[in-house]
C-alpha cells in the first residue's frame, strides 16, 4: 500500500524500514531530523507525529542521538517561535486567554494540566507560575493579586491569526494597515495572485526590512513578472530600513534550543535602525498620544512596564535580563522558609524559582537561567566536550535550564541503568540523577516511585494515542494533497470526503481555485537551494552570481514527452497563474509509478522575483494553493499541480 | 617575495637558484568528493576572500554557474548525473589549479617570475610579472588557467597563499560546511584520505581511491574519489595527465636558449604591448617557441 500511495518500490522501503528497525536494540538510536519537506503539507502535523510514535515505540526518544528534530529554516526560527511568533501562544506558548475565560482564576483553572495517574511530576501544573510571573513582567506593580495580575490587560484572542487567516481576512477587506517586519508575504505566501490583491485592499502598510522586498513593491509594475496597475491600487507603503542580525547584538536560539549571544559586527548603512529602536519610538508616540488625546481602554498601554535606560532604545541585554526575570522579595525554600533562595532584586537562576504570588517576574519562563546572577550564560563559548557524546553544556545555554536532550529520563532502563552505557545521558547515583545532562526528572526522584520520564503529560508516559490535541483523529491517517493527480485517497478509494484532510480549513474562493489533474497533470513541488537563502540572497552580488536565474526541473522522460531541452525556456501553469524559467533536465527527478498511474514531478525553485541582483523572476508561489495543514495551518507548498509547456 | 615564509623552490624562466635556507612543510588540499553537498560556499569563499566578482550570467539548463573557471572564477562547482548498476550517483567536484608539483604551467611560462612553485607546494602567479602570452594555459594538463579580457594576465587558484603564509587554511576550506574540504601537511592529507578511503570501501565503493597523479609528480590539491578507477566521470577528470611533450622539450633540451630568446623577446613584447596590445605579443612569442621546437 505504502509503494502505491507514494510510488516509492517496495523494496526500497521495505530496506529502510529494516534499518529503522534495527534502532529498536538499546546500543542503536536513529535521530529523525525533518525540515520544511515534512511540514509544507495539508498532513504536516501528521507526518511527523506518525515519525514520533516510531521513535517512541523504538526507545528511540530521550537517547544521546535520538528524539524527532526539527530542523529550521533560519538561524532564529526557533527564537521567534519562542516569543509568540503565533499569536495563539504566548512567550514561552503559553496559551493565551480569549473571551471564554473571563477572570485569571478561570483561565488557570481550565488551563493547568490535571495529573492523570498518581505520583507523576505533571509539570505543567506550574502554569500559574510561569503566567503570573510574565504578567509582573509585562505590567510591574499594575499587576496586583487583587485585579487578578492585570489579568485583563493581556489582548484576548480573537479567532484564527495564522499567516493564511490574516491574509484571508485582509482579502476581505477587513485589515486597514499592515506592519510588515522582516517577511516578504508577496513571495513567500501562497498565491501571489490574492496577496497581492489582498494587501490593495490595505489603507497603509509600513515594511520594516533591511532589504527592498517584493513585497514593498507589489504596487508597482515590472514588465510580466509583477503585471499590476497602480492606479488601482490605494494602499500607501512606508519602507523604515532596518539593521541587520550583524548590524545589532542578540542572540539566535537554534534547532537544538541552545541560545547563543552574537556580538555586533559592523554599524548599519544610512538611516537603518535596529528593529527594537523602532519599534520603541512607535510605543512611546503611541503612549504620548493616548495620555494627551486619550482613548479607548488605555491602560494597558499606559501601564506596560518601560525601564530601559534609553526609552526608545531598549538594548538586547535589557531585554535578555527582562525575559529571565528576577526576584521582586525573597525567595523563600517552600520547604524550609527560613532559607532564602533567591535575594529580592537578583536575577533567576531557574524557573523552578517562579512564584504565583506576583514575587516574581519572567518575560518567557522557558528562557529563565539564560541570564542569572552568573550573568549571559548564552554567551558562554567554552566547547569542551567531556562525555565526548557532544554534549557541550557550557556553551550557551539551552532550554530549559541548560538541559540539552529533552526526556532524557528515558535513556535509562526503568532501574535507573543507561540502555546504552557507551552513550550514558542519565543515571540513577543512589540518591539522585547524575550524568552527562541536566536530569530532565525530579532530581531526588528514586527509580522505585515509578516517576515517568515524559513530564510534560500528565500520565508520565509518550501519547501513542491523542485524544483532542490534534485537529484530526488521535492516530495519524494517509490523506492526498488538496490538488492530487489521484482522484481517490488509495487507502479509502469509496470515501470522496477521504480524499483530502477534511479537517484542513478552506477558505471561501481557494477550494474554486484548485485545479484538476485533467488540465494540470504534474505534481509541483517547491524548494530552495543552498546556494541562496529563501528571498533575501538574490539582493546579493555573489550569490546572484552562483545561482543567477530562476529555473524549473524536470525528468528526462517528461522533458522527451514535451520536446524539451536543458536551457529552454519553460512555461509552468497552476490554475492560480503561470512563471517562465530556464528547464534543468535531470536523471534526479524520476517518474513514479503511483496507484498504477505514472506520476512526473516538476521542481520549482523559490528564490526568485523581481527585485534584486539576480536576473528578474517570477515569484514561485504565484503557483501555489491557498490552504494548509490542518493544525498549524503550513501552507502545502510541497506538492500541487501544474502543467508545463515550452514558452 | 614578500611572501617570505613561503620560500621558493622554482620560478618560470629563471636560471639563478632558488632560496633553499630553509626547510618548508610540503602541504595539501584534500577534496573529498564524496563527502560534497554542492552548495558551492568554497565558490562563495573564494570570491569573498580574493575580492573577485564574476558576471552576474545566465542559467544553462543545468546547476553549474559560472559555467567555467574565469579570471574572477578560480574554483567552480562541476555537476555529473551519472547512472550506472542501477544506482545514479550525483557527482560534484571542486575544480580549479591543482598545484602540481611539477608544474606545466609554469615550465611553458616564458616570463621571469610570473610563475612561482613555493617550497611548500604552491604555484602562484605573481600578476605583475605575467606578460598575457597563454604558455600557462598551452602547458597546464588540467586546463586551468585563464586569461583576463580586462588586463591580459592569467589568473588561477593562488591556494590561499597569503593566508597559508600566515598558518591560516585556505578560504574553501574554511567555508565548507561538511569537511568535504580538508588542508594540512601533504603526508596528514594522505593519512586523511587513507582512512575516507577505507570507509568507501567498507561502504560498498570498491574502487574508492585518491588521486594524486604521479604524471605531474603529484599535485598539492587532491581528491578523494568514490570511483578512483574511472576519474573521467567527475566531469572528464584526467586519468594520467602529464604536461604536453611540446613543454618539455623546448623548456627541458633547449632551456638556457630559449629563456635567452625568449628573455629578448619578452623585453621586446613590453614595447610591442605599449604599442600594439597583448595579442600579438602572444602571436610573436609563439612564432619564437615554434621556432624553437623546430630546432
Ligand atoms: S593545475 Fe595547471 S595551473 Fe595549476 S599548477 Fe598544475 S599546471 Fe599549473
Ligand atoms: S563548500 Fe564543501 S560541500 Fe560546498 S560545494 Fe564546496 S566542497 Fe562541496
């Protein structure tokens, strides 16, 4: 079944399979390491959960060389995804209140996780710890125990604020201005033909980037690459140059949430200011203008705490300081409250330090001990390896509290022995944990109280089967791409509503833009190239130089079927619209035989547009379709349908 | 030269000995072919640390760009599909001067020191020195080094050797992001290539080898090879190249007599250069060696 859905031969996956399987022995561990190539489909979610429950039923998890590991895109993608890059999280994800929790009480009830079997550490029930200490954060002493810590200061979540819903909603008119910081929506969101309409509808949009972006310009005309009317479009665009990463000091959190300070390197050119400086200068005219003109509900503005010793220049390491927190009183031993731990006034060393009585502040608990009494610790640099299983913990500092491998417990047999001592993470010392990374269990926990190693879940043990946390059903299932050539989901051929993730959100007009493998018989599927950097790198001389004009792949069986040679040009059409490109003809790209029908792939690169050093380009997405996966809402850029030509 | 912890053991066209005071590690540049992704940063690199920038061009239907080696492209990346027993294979190599230690180009190179071998391996052109005749480009086995269309001097690959004189590996080596790129000693290098050769083998690469052609006397920039028994697959790769017999015997039998013409011939070309250009200063400097060989 598996070699007829994806067209991968039997034995060649069974081979794999065989492989993987072999990580089930204790001296054996596989890592699964997966990028946008997983995620960039309507099943994102469940592609990698189904990799999770493997790992999990392998013993694969907690091991020094195992665990299931995202690898990002950008040097800080997860930074950004740390602080509330989506708006229902906040730092930390935390959730976020919204209108059915009307007082702090009922939030936290409804939720702190309740422990489900007894004795285990359900570590989330320290939720309202971490969610008051950010409040004293955020608003100081406006957060007091009787107005519930500003409870009603934090914004409420109004619906879905995911990138595919906001652009919807601006589709419909119904956003007035755009602040547009460090993204270059026209190029990299789904369907260049409605983002470009949908930012027309805007009053303003304001673009704060280093860089001239498509996105600044999708105004503007350029020749058939960009074939709009300016007359007809009424938006307004600021352009505020911003610094670059290098060009300011701060940190990237990596892949494996280690946080690493960067030290500025060169002073930004022109006008450019730091993002922060920006930003800081809009807060305070915006504030200035509420206390003279007054408004609507003020106080959250008025009240937001501000002590940075340059108002509209907060620096990174005041904002670092104000992310790990710090004691407001004493903080007192709960088990000996003659003992103080943490003095009023000193940074936190750990989040096991926060309290819910508004003793503490902590602007993401999660980051909590980067910046303790000891100072930076993610600016630490000493890479001594003593294990010599890469576990560098003196370098930078990892989430959460310096722990490099989460579930680490799991790397030792339920007596507390390593499952591989050539590769010992933790283990059991006689009375507490001890090895080679900070004990991801109660230290004092002895292996007899049966205390289990996924802390985070409130039975102790992995889900295998999740009941209401994903958008589909508690085990993962095979569903086609929204545009598929197949016109049935092999694995349920009687079931039409099977065909595609029904759980999947369609917006109104994207479901009449899919189109058929009737008029577009190709599967799409999009990519980069290591020699550019999503849209960014075409702005740059070398890099135009190693990779200087779009192009579009395809086997040499298909580019035969079509009369086509490397170094044609090439037409490639989806039912949104079209780009032209330069055809590579490639023995990499295979047709696949799939549910009995022959299946041609075509290739299509990003990083092309219309603004930059390379030669001009069409955007990509221009191509692709406007939906996504059904829990993060990831748009399905890996696999659409298109139909080619010679142009 | 300036460039003094280099030493020199030979320059083009010269007769008075070398400095040989003092004893230089020989070092290498191992690429390791099979361990390349392609993303070309060594390209990137080397434009950045030798400040060069080639045109800005076109794609030709495949993933190589620039197409070829330039006066501002000392290194590029060559991409072969190649399918055999079933199995296709994505060759990539690092292309570029592979500082022979016996130098072709520097044998044909007619003028004084425009062609330098320091003691540690490296040949250098010294730009200054380089009168644009092309000999380089006639005499070097792996077609490396190309002419300028802006000043008429040859470029090529310097191996870094202002950052090797300060102990410093060459910017390629730097950039690469997965050690496909190594540099030490020549006899580290082996070593290295020793133990990745092993590890092809054990992985099913039975003609995994390295490739240090001894028709050049061996080359200070090698390359580990999956298939060492057919290097042509990697992008025509020659299997036993060995400087051009013209070379050798005008540059071999008649030495002092032809760096005595020749010497009297590239005296003259300066003031046929001011005057006419560099073309046809090449054309006379051939008609010269031609006459030479015919002796
Ligand atoms: S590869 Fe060519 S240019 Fe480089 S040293 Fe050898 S002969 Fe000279
Ligand atoms: S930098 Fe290394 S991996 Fe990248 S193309 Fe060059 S040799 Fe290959």
């Amino acid at each position: 079944m598996v070699a007829k859905v994806c067209g991968t031969p039997k034995e060649a996956f069974l081979k794999v399979c065989e492989y993987i399987a072999e990580t089930a022995a204790p001296n054996k561990t596989m890592t699964n390491l997966y990028a946008l190539g997983w995620t960039e489909h309507s099943v994102g979610s469940q592609n990698i959960r189904s990799m999770a429950i493997i790992q999990l039923l392998l013993g694969n998890m907690g091991m020094a060389g195992g665990g299931i590991n995202a690898l990002r895109g950008h040097a800080n993608v997860q930074g950004i995804t740390d602080f509330a890059l989506y708006a229902q999280n906040l730092p930390g994800y935390l959730a976020v209140p919204s209108d059915a929790e009307p007082d702090l009480k009922t939030f936290l009830e409804k939720k702190t996780p309740k422990m489900l079997r007894p004795g285990q550490m359900n570590f989330g029930q320290n939720l309202p710890k971490w969610y008051v200490s950010l409040h004293k954060a955020w608003w100081g002493n406006a957060a007091t125990k009787e107005n519930g810590f500003a409870y009603d200061f934090m914004p409420k979540l109004a619906g879905a604020s995911d990138v595919l819903s906001i652009f919807d909603q601006m589709y419909q008119g119904k956003v007035h201005g755009f602040l547009c910081q460090g993204f270059n929506p026209l190029a990299s969101v789904a369907n260049k033909k409605k983002v470009s309409d949908a930012l027309s509808k805007l009053k303003y949009m304001v673009v704060m980037d280093p860089l001239a972006t498509d996105t600044s310009e999708f105004w503007k005309p350029h020749g058939e690459f960009n074939d709009v009317d300016p007359s007809k479009i009424p938006t307004e665009v600021f352009r505020l140059p911003t610094t670059l990463f290098a060009e300011t000091s701060g940190s990237f959190t990596n892949s494996g949430r280690v946080i690493q300070w960067r030290w500025k390197a060169a002073n930004g050119p022109g006008e450019a200011k730091d993002d922060t400086e920006i930003m800081a200068t809009l807060f305070l005219k915006l504030k200035d203008m509420y206390a003279k003109d007054g408004g609507a509900y003020s106080e959250p503005i008025q009240k937001l705490t501000w002590a940075y010793r340059i108002p509209t220049k907060p620096s990174p390491e005041e904002l670092m300081m104000e992310y790990n927190g710090k004691a407001l009183a004493d903080v007192l031993d709960p088990k000996d409250p003659t003992k103080v731990l943490v003095k009023a006034g000193d940074q936190l060393p750990s989040f096991a330090m926060l309290r819910d009585d508004g003793s503490t502040t902590c602007g993401n608990w999660i980051y909590c001990g980067v910046w303790s009494q000891a100072g930076n610790n993610s600016a630490r640099r000493d890479n001594s390896d003593p294990s010599g299983l890469g576990q560098t913990l003196n370098w930078g500092f990892a989430w959460p509290v310096n722990r490099r491998i989460l579930y680490n417990r799991a790397s030792a047999d339920p007596s507390g022995k390593p499952w591989d001592p050539q590769r010992t993470v933790l283990k059991w010392l006689g009375d507490k944990w001890g090895g080679n990374d900070v004990p991801d269990m109660r230290p004092d926990a002895a292996p007899e109280q049966n205390v289990m190693p996924f802390i985070m879940t409130g039975e102790g043990v992995g889900r295998l089967f999740a009941v209401g946390l994903m958008a589909e059903g508690p085990f993962p299932e095979h569903y086609e791409p929204f545009e598929s050539p197949l016109d049935n989901n092999p694995m349920h051929p009687k079931n039409p509503k099977a065909r595609a993730n029904p759980a999947a959100r369609v917006y109104k007009g994207d479901m009449e833009a899919f189109g058929t493998a009737k008029d577009f018989p190709y599967v799409g599927t999009t990519y980069r190239l290591t020699e550019h950097f999503h849209y960014w790198t075409k702005q740059s001389k070398i890099n135009a130089i190693m990779q200087p004009e779009q192009f579009v792949e395809i086997g040499e069986e298909l580019a035969r079927e079509k009369g086509i040679t490397a170094g044609d040009k090439v037409k490639v059409r989806s039912n949104r619209g079209f780009i032209k490109g330069v055809a590579v003809v490639t023995k990499r790209i295979k047709a696949l035989d799939v549910d009995g029908k022959k299946v041609h792939t075509i290739g299509i690169p990003i990083h092309y547009g219309f603004k930059g050093a390379t030669k001009p380009g069409f955007i990509t997405n221009t191509l692709t379709p406007f939906v996504g996966d059904a829990n993060t809402q990831t748009p399905e850029y890996k696999a659409f349908l298109v139909n080619i030509e010679k142009a | 030269m300036a460039l003094q912890s280099l030493d020199i053991k030979q320059r083009s066209a010269t007769t008075t000995p070398s400095t040989q005071v003092r004893q230089t590690v020989e070092i290498a540049k191992l690429i390791d072919v099979s361990a390349c992704i392609g993303c070309k940063a060594c390209q990137v690199a080397c434009s950045e640390w030798n400040d060069i920038r080639d045109e800005v061009g076109n794609c030709h239907g495949v993933y190589d760009n620039p197409m070829d080696l330039s006066a501002k492209s000392w290194t590029v990346m060559r991409y072969t599909e190649v399918e055999q027993n079933n199995k296709l294979e994505w060759l990539i190599r690092k292309d570029g001067c592979m500082h022979c230690a016996d130098p072709g180009c520097l044998k044909a190179c007619p003028a004084p020191g425009a062609i330098i071998q320091y003691s540690n391996g490296i040949v250098d052109f010294h730009q200054e020195n380089c009168i644009g005749c092309g000999y380089c480009v006639t005499g070097c086995p792996f077609n490396v080094p190309r002419i300028s269309k802006e000043d008429s001097k040859a470029y090529k690959c310097s191996l870094c050797s202002d950052r090797v004189a300060v102990n410093q590996a060459p910017a390629c080596a730097k950039a690469c992001p997965t050690g496909a790129i190594q540099f030490g000693s020549k006899e580290d290098m082996k070593d290295y290539a020793a133990k990745r050769v092993t590890d092809l083998k054990e992985r099913g690469y039975d003609q995994a080898g390295l490739y240090d052609p001894q028709g050049v006397g061996g080359t200070h920039v090698m390359y580990v090879l999956h298939h060492a028994d057919k290097p042509d697959l990697y992008a025509g790769l020659p299997a036993n190249p060995s400087i051009s017999p013209l070379v050798s015997l005008w540059k071999g039998v008649a030495k002092p007599l032809a760096t005595l013409a020749l010497a009297g011939v590239a005296l003259g070309s300066l003031f046929h250069y001011v005057t006419k250009g560099p073309n046809e200063v090449s054309k006379e400097i051939e008609d010269e060696i031609e006459k030479e060989d015919a002796k």
